[in-house]
C-alpha cells in the first residue's frame, strides 16, 4: 500500500492528505466509495423512482389481484406477503443493480481508474456493497409503509420488528457481493441485466414469499422449503407477527455470512484481475 503521506486525487479534483495508520486510511477509501455510490443513486431520479414504484406495484398487484385466490390458513394476506416483498425487494436491489452497476462501471473504464489511484481495492467494491444498504432502507420504508396501508401490522413488537429489519439488510448484503462477482464475469452491461435478473425470478417464485410451500409438487417442495429466500422470508414472517424464529433467524444469518466468505474473495480477486 502507498505510504499514508501521499496526496490522492478524489472524483472531485480535490486532493487530501491521509492522516493516521493504514488502517484509518482504508475505513476513509470505504466511506468515500460508499459516499460516490450513494451520490450517483440519488443524482439518477428514474432510478430512485422505479426502486420505490416497483414495491408498491408488487403488493398492491398481489394483495388485490391475487390475494382472494391465495388460502394462507385464515391470515391476510397482507400479512403473509409483506416479507416476501421486502426479500423480494432486497434481492432485486443488491443483486440487478450491483451485477449492472459494476459491469458498466468496468465497460466504461471507472474501475481502471480506481485501480490507478493509491486506495485499497477491496474499498472499491466494499463501498459499492455497502451503498446497496442505503438503498434498501429507502425501499424497505415504502414497502412497509405501503403495506401499513393495506392491511400488515408489526404484531410482535418493536424489538423483533427492527431484528427483522436488520436481518433483511444483512441478507442483502450478502447477496450483493454474489451480484458483484456477477458483475465482473460479464463483459458488458447489456449481459449483466440478462444474468442479473434471470436468477431472481424463479429464485423469488420457488420459495415460501408469495404461497405456502405445502402447495407446491413434492419434488419442487423439498427445494422451496430449504431454499435461502424461504428461510429470510420465514424469519421476517416469524420476528414481524410471532412465531418459533430462532431456527429460521440462524439459517439466515448461516446463508448471508457463507455468501460473503465465498464471494466476497472471488469478486475482490476479479476485480484484481480485469
């Protein structure tokens, strides 16, 4: 690593000087990374906008369109929904949006010039992940705002509702560092939206978000029920209205930290490598 009394030139045109041990310097790499995703996010209004129009058109879609159709063991549905909406939702922003992202960011030659610069390559793509997290707190409150409107109700008090809360944003996390090393092994945008988006829908579908997993053909089933999307959405449901949560909670949290130990190696060794 470059010694800490070199100047670094940041996207500004400002420069710096590093102050403190190496360590210091990289939390500072990490933040301003996270600063430079979060800013681009705001600065693209069509972006901001479908992130938030998408939520609401998948509940209101499904609460009235497919609701009455849906036997969930006498709940409303809206209460049965709302967390696989937010899973749902979860998924979508860290994994198409960072696959896209950091293959246009690469296509377009942004990479190569963070790899120029005197900063950390694992600050590069740590602040890209990270920023997926402010992305899905905005989304996560008009999901559940939306779902207040319509019927869900936090029916197991505060503490496990913002356990649940935490548990979704650390399992999107997690699936961004899968999305980022997608996003590497592209060549372009164009194939990133293709590989990123093809998963997610079967990913979502096969699982216990949208109707119970006893429903399902006993083949398809036994992958439903082991799923991780039916594990993530199983603790929400149990920490947001009640329920045996620890089983589901721990699967969760087994899933997100092995996704990280895996691809957050690999995606940072790609990135070295391009």
């Amino acid at each position: 690593m470059t010694s800490t009394s070199t100047t670094v030139m940041r996207e500004s045109g400002t420069s710096y000087t590093p102050s403190g041990n190496a360590l210091a310097w990289w939390f500072s790499d990490v933040w301003q990374m996270t600063l430079r995703n979060v800013r681009h996010v705001l600065r693209s209004p069509e972006l901001v906008m479908f992130s938030l129009v998408q939520p609401v058109m998948f509940i209101l879609l499904f609460t009235y369109v497919f609701g009455g159709a849906i036997d969930v063991g006498g709940e409303r549905y809206a209460q049965f929904l709302l967390p696989g909406i937010l899973v749902q939702m979860a998924l979508y922003g860290s994994a198409a949006g960072t696959t896209i992202g950091v293959a246009a960011e690469m296509r377009e030659g942004l990479m190569d010039r963070f790899r120029s610069m005197p900063m950390s390559r694992t600050a590069v793509l740590i602040g890209r992940t990270l920023s997926e997290i402010f992305r899905n707190v905005g989304v996560a409150g008009v999901t559940v705002g939306v779902g207040l409107l319509v019927g869900f109700r936090f029916r197991n008090g505060l503490v496990p509702a913002l356990a649940g809360l935490l548990l979704l944003l650390l399992f999107g996390y997690a699936v961004s560092w899968f999305a980022a090393y997608l996003g590497l092994s592209v060549r372009n945008a164009e194939a990133a939206q293709a590989v990123g988006g093809v998963w997610i829908f079967p990913f979502t579908l096969i699982s216990s978000a949208f109707v119970p997993t006893g429903t399902m053909p006993g083949w398809l089933e036994a992958y439903a029920a082991h799923s991780p999307m039916t594990a993530a959405v199983n603790a929400l449901r149990a920490l947001f209205t009640g329920g045996p949560a620890t089983s589901y909670v721990l699967q969760t949290v087994a899933w997100s930290v092995g996704l990280i130990a895996v691809f957050a190696p690999l995606a940072v060794r790609k990135y070295g490598s391009r």
